[in-house]
C-alpha cells in the first residue's frame, strides 16, 4: 500500500511539471488552433539563460531571474511578430509547420551560444527528504509542485480576473465575434505567446533542476507534456492541468508496477487511445475545424 | 444548343507553348530522365563523398515526393516518416538475414511493410480529423523509435547495427554502382507518383483537401482517399529505406527520430509541397548543398530553419511553387490578356423560351415523366434534424417525381438547406426516411449519394482553390471515370479511355455553361458570377439523375441568374435529370418549376403547382408578414 501511495505522490509531482508545459501546449492551442512545437526549445532556451547568467556569470540568482523573464518576453514577443502575425490566419498547418522550423532554428542557436555540454545544476532549492507516514517526500519537486501550482493558479487568476484575459478567452471562443466587440486581436495573440514563453520557462527552469540542462533536455518532457494536453482536450487549461497530473500519476504507477515497455509506450498509448475514441479530450469541445 | 465559346479553341493548349516540346505529352517524364541521365553521366568525376551525398539526396527526394503526395496532394501533414524510414531499413535488415535475396528482396519487403504501416497509421482518417491525424503520426514516430531500441535482436538496439553490403540478383554493388540503382528507384517512384497525382487519383486528393465537403458530394470517401495516400506514401518511404540502409552502412535507432521526421518534411515544404521536383530542389538545399559546401559548419541548421520559415511567411509555395509561378508569367506560354468575366450569353432569352415551352410541357402532363427517363424520384418522408434543442427540420415529407423540377423555397431560417444537406448526408436524421428511388439513403455517407446520381451544388460556393476550371469539371466526374487505380498508374487503355471520354464532357458542360474560354483559369482569379458557375458546372458534368440546387442565384444580378438557372434546367431536361431548386427568386422559381413545395419552421405549409402556392394564404403571410 505504501509503495502504492509513494508511487502516486511521485507521479503528482512529476506531473506537475506536465501540467505546466502542457498550460504552455494548450494555451497556445487555444487561441491559435495550432500546436507550437517550439514549446520545449523556447522554453530550454530561456532555462539556460536563467542558469547561465545565474551560475556562470555568478551574479546571482534574481539577476538569473531577471534576465531569463525578460528573455521569455522578448522571445514570446518576437515569435508572435516575426512568425505568428505575418502568417496570419487561414492554412491551419503553417503555424504548425512554421514553428517546427522555429524548433529547429532554437535548438541549434541554443547549442551555438551554450555549447553542446551536459551541465549539472545546483539549483537554490531545498534538497532533502522528509518522511510523511511512510511516504518519502523529496523536497526539491516537492517546491517544484508548489511552484508548478501557483504558476496555474496565476494563470487562472489573470484569465479570469483582468481585462486582458477576459479578451483572451472571448477571443479563443470566437475570433471575429471578440474583435467586433472591441477585443484588440493583436494584443491578445502577443500576450498568449509571451505568457505561454514564460510558462514554458518556469517548466523548463523546474525540469533542469532535477536534470541537467543540455539542447534538447526538454524534448521528453515536451512530449509528456503534449500527451497531458491530448488528454485533457488540448483547447481547456483545467484539461491540461488534469492532464498533466493524470499523467503523472500513471506514468510512477507504471514505473512501479508494469513492465518498462508500457512505461516507455505509455504517452503514445495515450494518444492512440484518446484520438480513437475520444478526440475531444477529457475537457474539451471537437470544433467543426479540427474534426 | 450554341454556346458561345464553339467554333473557338476550347482548351488553353492553343494559347501553352509553341514549341513541338510543349505539345509533347510527358514531357516532364522526359525532362526528369534527362536530369537524372545528367547526374548518371556526371556521376564519373564524383570522389566517393560526393557519389555519398548525392545518393542521400537521391533518397531524400524520393521521401519528399512521399509529402507531395499525402501533403501536397491530400493535405494531410506526417511527422512519422522517420517511422516508415526505420521500417524500410530494418525491413531491409530482416531480408538480408532470413532470405537469400539481395535488394530485389529488399525492395519488395521495404514497399510493402511501408504501405502497410502507412494504410495502418492512415485508418484513423476514418474517424478523426486531419489535425488530429497529425498528431497520431507523432505518436506514431516516437512509439517506434522505442520499437526499434526494444527490438535489439533486429536493430542492435542504441550501439545500432551494420547494413550488409548491397547486392542485386547476386551481384555486389559499389557505392556508384548504388548510386545508379537509388537513380533507377527513384525514377520509377517518382513515375509512380507522377501517374498517381496524374488523373482521377490525384484530383480526388486535392479535391478532398481543398473542399472536403464538395469532395464528399462527389462520390468521394475522405477517410478512405487519405488512407490510400497514407498507403503510397508509406510504400515510397519503405523504399528509400532500403536505399537508406546500404548508403549510410551503419543504423542506429537514434537515427529514426522525430527531427529527422520534421527534416523530411522541411524538405518538402521548402523544395514546394505541390509539385514532385520541387522534393529535389529541397533535398539538394537541405541534404545536398550543405555537404558540398562544408562552410556552414553548425549554422547550417539555423540557415535551413530560418529559410524554412521564412519560405513558409512569404513563399508558401516553396521553390517549384515559386519557379512555376514566375514560369507562368514570364515563361513562353504565359497568357496575354486575362480574361476578367465572361459574358452574358446572348442566348438568355433563347434558354428561357425553350424553358417556358418545356415547363409548359411538363404542366399539362405532371406525371408524364415519371414512367420515362426523366431522372430519379426523390421520397423524403417524415424528416427530423435537430441541432441540440432546435429543430430545424420537423416533419417534412415530400414526394419529388423523377423527371420534373421542384422549387423549395421559404424565409431565412425555414430548413431548406438543412433538408438539402440531410439529403446529402452531411447531417444525420433524427426521425424519418429519405429515399432517392428505390434505395433509403443511409445517414452520414455523403459519398454514397454520388452512386445514386445525386449531384448538388452549394450556396457558399465549395470550390477547390488553387485548381483550374477544368480541373473542377474532371472532379465532378470522379465517380464516373471507369478506370482503376492500376489503370491509372500503369497507363492501361481504361485510364486513356476515360480521360478522352471526360474531357471531352468537361468541354462540353463549360460550353453548355459559358466557360469554355476559361478552362484554364484559377477559380480563385474569377468572379464571382463565373465562380458560382463552375460549382453548378461541376455538379452536372457527370449527368446526376437527380440535381439539388442551393441558391444558385444567390448574389448574382436577376439577368445572370435567370441565365445560369435557364442554362441547367435546359441541361437537365437534355440528359433526363429530377432538380430540386432552393431559392429565395420567387419570381424565378413560380417562372421555371412545376411544383413549389414551401418551408416554415422547418414545416411544409405548401405544397402544389406554382399558380395555386402564389396564391396560398399561409405562404403570402410567411414570406411577406402578412
């Protein structure tokens, strides 16, 4: 029962993080229609300017902080401008297209600024377990729950709570009927990129903490993260969440139980199973587009 | 019948090229073996590096081909060709192991085990939507790269494995002499693709990417159409596979990862989805030019990213889309003066007067044609379609006899084209029968309306963007072209047979139809009068036994759309077809129809000949508020 449980608890904290990059997945989704395949170099890219600037420079951790913020605006920013708004609408598969050479262009950038190294973090987390009726509690994903939390919790807070968010959920519902009513469509489409950048760098910044930070170390997440939106229907944030610690949990209880070929096969599975017999997800609606 | 476009030339082949090379049928066939002669005869002076890379490039454009069709043509984006790669090559690997066959062997296995995982990753289709389809062939490519490192009896798991030294019918070959044989695959993969995308296949394919739902009116399955290009495109890859696996000697599962999935993809894009040589224009940019060069070092990633997105903002075309298009302007068969509309045919009034007296006809006897060649009768009986709570259509039943032409009209709103689209098949019935003849129509399989002899046109227009006039009227034919797939690739005398047959329908309905100077024309580039004609064109050119017609004088001048009315009906009594004409022209419909059946609140509220409808109360007050 205990390794039952333990195995649940690691998974909650593993899919946290799903969770989070998954919010950065279906975000985008959402009010696109498109899935970003640039999610985990974005965000890997803006990781290593948080540890860079953080470790290597040795200025400190709120300067790491600052420099990776501002780095995931900027990219979020451009992204949009260089790529998404030239675009424009139309063709669903050229956004898709376009950011898988986004993907490409990012990974190796990152590979020629950073180097090509494996490089182990010490990241200014608590390290150390504590013991909770049986159930080893390891500190570091334990903060990194917290954090993967509060990130969806601020997220909900200022889709609901502040103008601009209430524009960007007006706006994935229906477009044209929210640019009638006065939603401005480029303010929405920048903020959805910058805050989906900045999602995918707290994810990226909490997986190298217990990683490594490499080119492409969240590439696997990525695809983790992608399984979690699927489930959860890609276009619902509450899915994604949900998604995200599903995973999570099935993924330790795999670990735990089931040979390693399920565990490895286990997103795909997913996948397979939720595009068969459920396409829209556990939350979310087939649009007339996409079926 | 005169139209004004007869006694002209009728095709743009008049206006294409002087020269004897453009009048010459397959001269692209003859172009690409004079390319690939070129690179056979070049192939002397390469060192052994060289005759490497360009294998590769060999091998990349026969996988980007392998997009051009299920992309370029069917529209449906794979990030899973890795997978069908590494099927290819370990194919190629388990051949040489268990059988005493070489690369004829080889090539069989890598075709086969590529179609069939390709038709396997393609049912799918079937259910789900082409972006959630895309999403599959990722799963796909990741759950097979694990296959291949689990699989280590087959594929040496992550140290990877050697490739046996490639021979063919006993005799083993050099890295030229491989060269020569990927050269020989990759002409006849592309000859196989090029018939493929050549005739009725090809134009199912973009028919059902450009207009899914006109693409299902015509007789076309989508699920089905792109499980077949999932099959082609899936036997090209398992091919280059096996060429893949002698040149590069050594394979590793790594190598068959979701980057080089994209890569090939890129390849695609970049070189033009849409045509098969623009595949190696970007196999020789992405795979070819770097190698040769060797100056790029590391950038050479961030330079074919950047030009990949940069072609994907400005240039969608790609290359081939871009040299195509510059050859249409300024190339020897470009066009001199374009011509904007057509012209209203002077035979308005003659169509009318010949309608008139045929209406007349049909009056006095209302049932006369019902025993005759007329067309096929439509019953609906006792209809429902709800959306959610509304119900749109409540009740409706109707008796339409073959041969004559029925008006349905009402005020926004009344369920006409919602009747329309559940004959169709685009919605299902909550309640009741539709019959067209003898045969209750199943819900939900628009395509099996065609086989019945039921065209339609659209109100919203659901033309195929990006293909020519004529293009639409051989894609009306599709389900009468009388040739098979293996008529088609193979050239059989079916496949010359129909073609001759179709095209000459086509030039007839464009001439019936007054399009016959714009066969050649984009639809996109025509107005929207002329549009509208060449979706009702497309509609009748394969002779439905039964038309339904939604609006098509909608958003036309009253002239244009008595002409273009005028014109079918005169057409449908010519080849014997029932029409069902939804219109908000009352005029219009009281002039051409022999019977008005009127919709309110998805209800009948009158159903008679014109004169007695005109006069009915409940439809005056329905129609004017009374």
């Amino acid at each position: 029962m205990s390794a039952f449980l333990q195995a649940v608890v690691n998974g909650l904290m593993t899919g946290g993080v799903y969770a989070l990059l998954a919010l950065s997945i279906a975000l985008i989704f959402k009010t696109m229609d498109a899935v970003n395949f640039a999610t985990a170099s974005m965000g890997a890219f803006c990781a290593f300017l948080f540890f860079q600037v953080g470790t290597i420079l040795n200025l400190g951790w709120a300067a790491g902080l600052a420099v990776a913020v501002v780095g995931a605006v900027l990219l979020g920013w451009a992204v949009e401008r260089g790529i998404v708004r030239p675009l424009g609408s139309g063709d669903l598969f050229r956004l898709v297209l376009a950011t898988m050479g986004l993907d490409i262009v990012l990974n190796n950038a990152t590979q020629i600024f950073f180097g090509s190294g494996v490089q182990n973090i010490n990241a200014p987390l608590p390290s150390g377990g504590v013991g909770v009726a049986g159930i080893n509690i390891d500190l570091t994903r334990l903060v990194i729950l917290a954090v993967a939390v509060a990130g969806a919790i601020v997220l909900g807070v200022v889709l609901r709570c502040t103008n601009l968010g209430v524009g960007m959920r007006a706006y994935a519902q229906d477009p044209q009927a929210a640019t009638l009513m006065g939603v401005p469509a480029r303010t929405v489409s920048r903020w959805t990129w910058i805050i989906s950048s900045l999602l995918g760098l707290v994810a990226a910044v909490m997986v190298a903490s217990v990683s490594v930070l490499s080119v492409g170390f969240l590439q696997g997440t990525f695809i983790s993260a992608f399984t979690a939106a699927v489930l959860g229907g890609l276009s619902s944030l509450p899915g994604a969440v949900a998604g995200g610690f599903i995973l999570g949990v099935l993924e330790a209880l795999s670990i735990a139980y089931a040979p390693r070929a399920v565990t490895i096969a286990l997103p795909v599975l997913i996948i397979l199973v939720v595009l068969l017999i459920r396409p829209a997800g556990l939350f979310g609606r087939l649009s007339a587009s996409r079926a | 019948m005169t139209a004004p476009g007869a006694g002209k030339p009728v095709t743009g082949k008049a206006v294409a090229g002087s020269g004897v090379l453009a009048r010459l049928p397959g001269r692209d066939v003859l172009l690409a073996l004079v390319a690939i002669l070129v690179v056979f005869a070049a192939s002397g002076v390469l060192t052994g590096y060289q005759a490497y890379v360009v294998t590769v490039v060999v091998i990349f454009t026969i996988i980007g081909a392998s997009h051009t069709v299920l992309f370029g043509a069917a529209g449906q984006p794979s990030v899973g060709h890795a997978a069908l790669l590494g099927a290819g090559v370990y194919a190629t690997i388990a051949v040489s192991r268990i059988s005493p066959f070489g690369m004829e062997g080889e090539l069989v296995a890598g075709i086969v085990v590529g179609a069939l995982i390709g038709v396997v990753i393609g049912l799918p289709s079937l259910r789900i939507g082409s972006l959630y389809l895309a999403i599959a062939t990722l799963a796909l490519c990741i759950v097979a790269q694990q296959i291949f490192f689990e699989w280590s009896s087959l594929t040496g798991g992550g140290a990877g494995i050697q490739v046996p030294p490639p021979t063919l019918f006993g005799t083993t070959y050099t890295p030229l002499g491989l060269l020569y044989i990927a050269l020989a695959v990759m002409g006849i993969a592309m000859l196989f693709a090029r018939n493929l995308l050549r005739g009725k296949q090809g134009r199912a394919w973009n028919a059902v990417r450009t207009s899914p739902l006109a693409a299902s009116s015509l007789g076309m399955s989508l699920g089905w159409q792109k499980v077949g290009a999932f099959g082609v495109s899936g036997a090209m890859v398992g091919c280059a596979g096996v060429l893949y696996a002698h040149t590069v000697n050594y394979v590793s599962p790594q190598d068959f990862s979701l980057e080089l999935s994209i890569v090939t993809l890129v390849i695609a894009i970049i070189g033009g989805q849409r045509y098969l040589w623009g595949a190696a224009l970007g196999a020789i940019f992405v795979e070819g030019l770097p190698e040769m060069l060797r100056t790029t070092g590391e950038f050479r990633y961030v330079i074919y990213g950047v030009v990949f997105v940069v072609i994907m903002i400005f240039f969608p075309g790609g290359f081939a889309g871009g040299i195509a298009a510059l050859w249409r302007r300024f190339g020897p068969g470009r066009r001199r003066t374009a011509p904007a509309e057509i012209q209203l045919a002077p035979t308005a009034t003659i169509v009318e007067a010949e309608l008139a007296q045929n209406t007349a006809r049909v009056t006095e006897t209302p049932r006369a044609a019902a025993s005759g060649d007329g067309g096929t009768g439509l019953s609906i009986r006792d209809v429902r379609v709800a959306f959610g709570g509304v119900t749109a259509v409540d009740g409706v039943s109707a008796e339409i006899v073959p041969g004559s032409v029925v008006g349905l009209v009402g005020p926004n709103g009344a369920g006409k084209t919602t009747l329309l689209n559940a004959v169709s098949g685009f919605v299902g019935l909550a309640g009741g029968e539709i019959a067209v003849g003898d045969t209750v129509l199943r819900a939900r399989r628009a395509a099996q309306r065609r086989a019945l002899g039921v065209g339609r046109t659209f109100q919203n227009l659901s033309l195929h963007e990006g293909l020519t006039v004529l293009d639409h009227l051989m894609i009306g034919q599709h389900a009468v072209a009388g040739y098979g797939p293996l008529s088609q690739v193979l050239r059989l005398p079916p496949f010359v047979r129909g073609e001759r047959r179709m095209h000459a329908d086509a030039i007839e309905t464009a001439e019936m139809l007054g399009l016959a100077d714009l066969l050649d024309e984009r639809v996109e580039n025509l107005a929207y009068g002329v549009q509208k004609r060449v979706d009702v064109a497309r509609a009748v050119v394969a002779r439905p036994r039964l038309l339904l017609l939604d609006e098509p004088a909608a958003g036309l001048t009253p002239d244009e759309g008595d002409d273009l009315v005028g014109r079918v009906l005169v057409h449908s009594r010519h080849v014997g077809a029932t029409v069902v004409l939804v219109e908000h022209n009352i005029e219009l419909v009281m002039r051409v129809t022999d019977r008005v059946v009127a919709l309110n609140f998805g209800r009948v509220i009158a159903d008679d000949v014109p004169d007695v409808v005109r006069r009915q109360d409940d439809f005056v007050e329905a129609y004017l508020g009374g």
